[in-house]
C-alpha cells in the first residue's frame, strides 16, 4: 500500500469515526450536546482536525443524515420484501419506517427537522437520499390506485408517516394506538 493510500484510509476512518461519535453523542444526550469540541475530546483528534474533514456541525448532521438515508432505506426494503401482496408490503414499510423513526430519533432529526445542507427533492439531492425516496417509492407506486401519479402518492403516504412518526415522539399521540393507525393508514390511501 503507497503512503498516499493509507493516508487516504486513515482519512476515511477518522471521517467516520467522527461522523459515529456525533450520532453516539446525539442519540444519548440531543444534538444540542453535539459540538465541535466535545467530538474532539471524545475522539481525542483536535478541533483543527474535525474542520479538515468538516467545516462545522451542519456538516456532520449532512453526514449523519446520509448515513442514515442509507439505514432507513435498507430496512424499508427488508421489512417490505419479507411480505405478501403490495398492501401487505405497504403496511410493513409503514411499520418500518415509524420503527426506524423511534429507534434512532437523532439520525431521523438528522434527516428530517435538522438542517444539514442537504439538498431534497432536487437535481443535485444526494444519491443516498434519492435512494431512500426510491425505497418507498418501489413498494408504494403498487398501490397509488389508478390516475394517481405514483410519485405524488408516495410523497403523501411520506408525509403521513412522517406526521405519525413526529408526532407520537413529541407525546401528542398515543403509542400504543400505533398499529391501528398504521392500518387506517393502509386502508384508507393503498388501492391494490
């Protein structure tokens, strides 16, 4: 291996070694705790070294936001392949998705409430956030029901998890009445 390749390595590792520490740090105690120089104590890199890999804490929350597009859109596709029928499969990647909500609060808030200086529902959006959208966009466009534009439908049935997801975090819905709303949501938007 030529110097140049590990120090490329040794680049890479410590990027996600402060991209891991961030969301560690944010799950446990909110990103507000998430500072510059509390991640480089804790990865014992000086703050110099963070901004060679990251000009700040949106950066980070950019980064952790992708990682996280990535882990959602796995389990949406896990949870969906695994059922039977296209309301089936609408039905397990409405629970997948409010389950990756709840298990990861910080990395949704990364993705979802916090600004990361990613760009959405664009040209230039990133491909890991194109490919989350995609991983919806699969299992729901079965079920739009005829003359409804796939896309639009999967942006609403989106949008009505991400209500659900929000708002049973934030206490103004009950959790245990979550299956059923997952169900009302299904009967009532899914055709197929």
């Amino acid at each position: 291996m030529s110097v140049k390749e590990r120090k490329e390595r040794e680049r890479a590792e410590r990027e996600r070694l402060i991209v891991a520490t961030a969301r560690e740090l944010a799950e446990q105690q909110g990103w507000d705790a998430v500072t510059t120089r509390r991640l480089a104590e804790r990865i014992e890199y000086s703050q110099p070294v963070l901004y060679s890999h990251f000009r700040g804490k949106r950066e980070i929350i950019g980064a952790v936001a992708l990682e996280g597009a990535v882990e959602m859109a796995a389990a949406v596709r896990a949870a969906a392949s695994g059922a039977n029928g296209p309301r089936e499969r609408a039905a397990a990647l409405a629970r997948a998705y409010l389950d990756f909500a709840e298990r990861n609060p910080a990395v949704y808030d990364a993705l979802f409430q916090l600004d990361g200086g990613l760009a959405y529902a664009r040209e230039d959006t990133p491909e890991q956030l194109k490919d989350a959208f995609a991983a919806l966009f699969e299992c729901l466009a079965e079920v739009a029901g005829d003359g409804v534009h796939p896309g639009m439908f999967t942006e609403v049935f989106w949008a009505s998890l991400h209500g659900l997801a929000t708002l049973t975090r934030a206490g103004r819905l009950l959790p245990e009445d979550a299956e059923p709303r997952v169900e009302l949501l299904v009967d009532r938007l899914a055709v197929a």
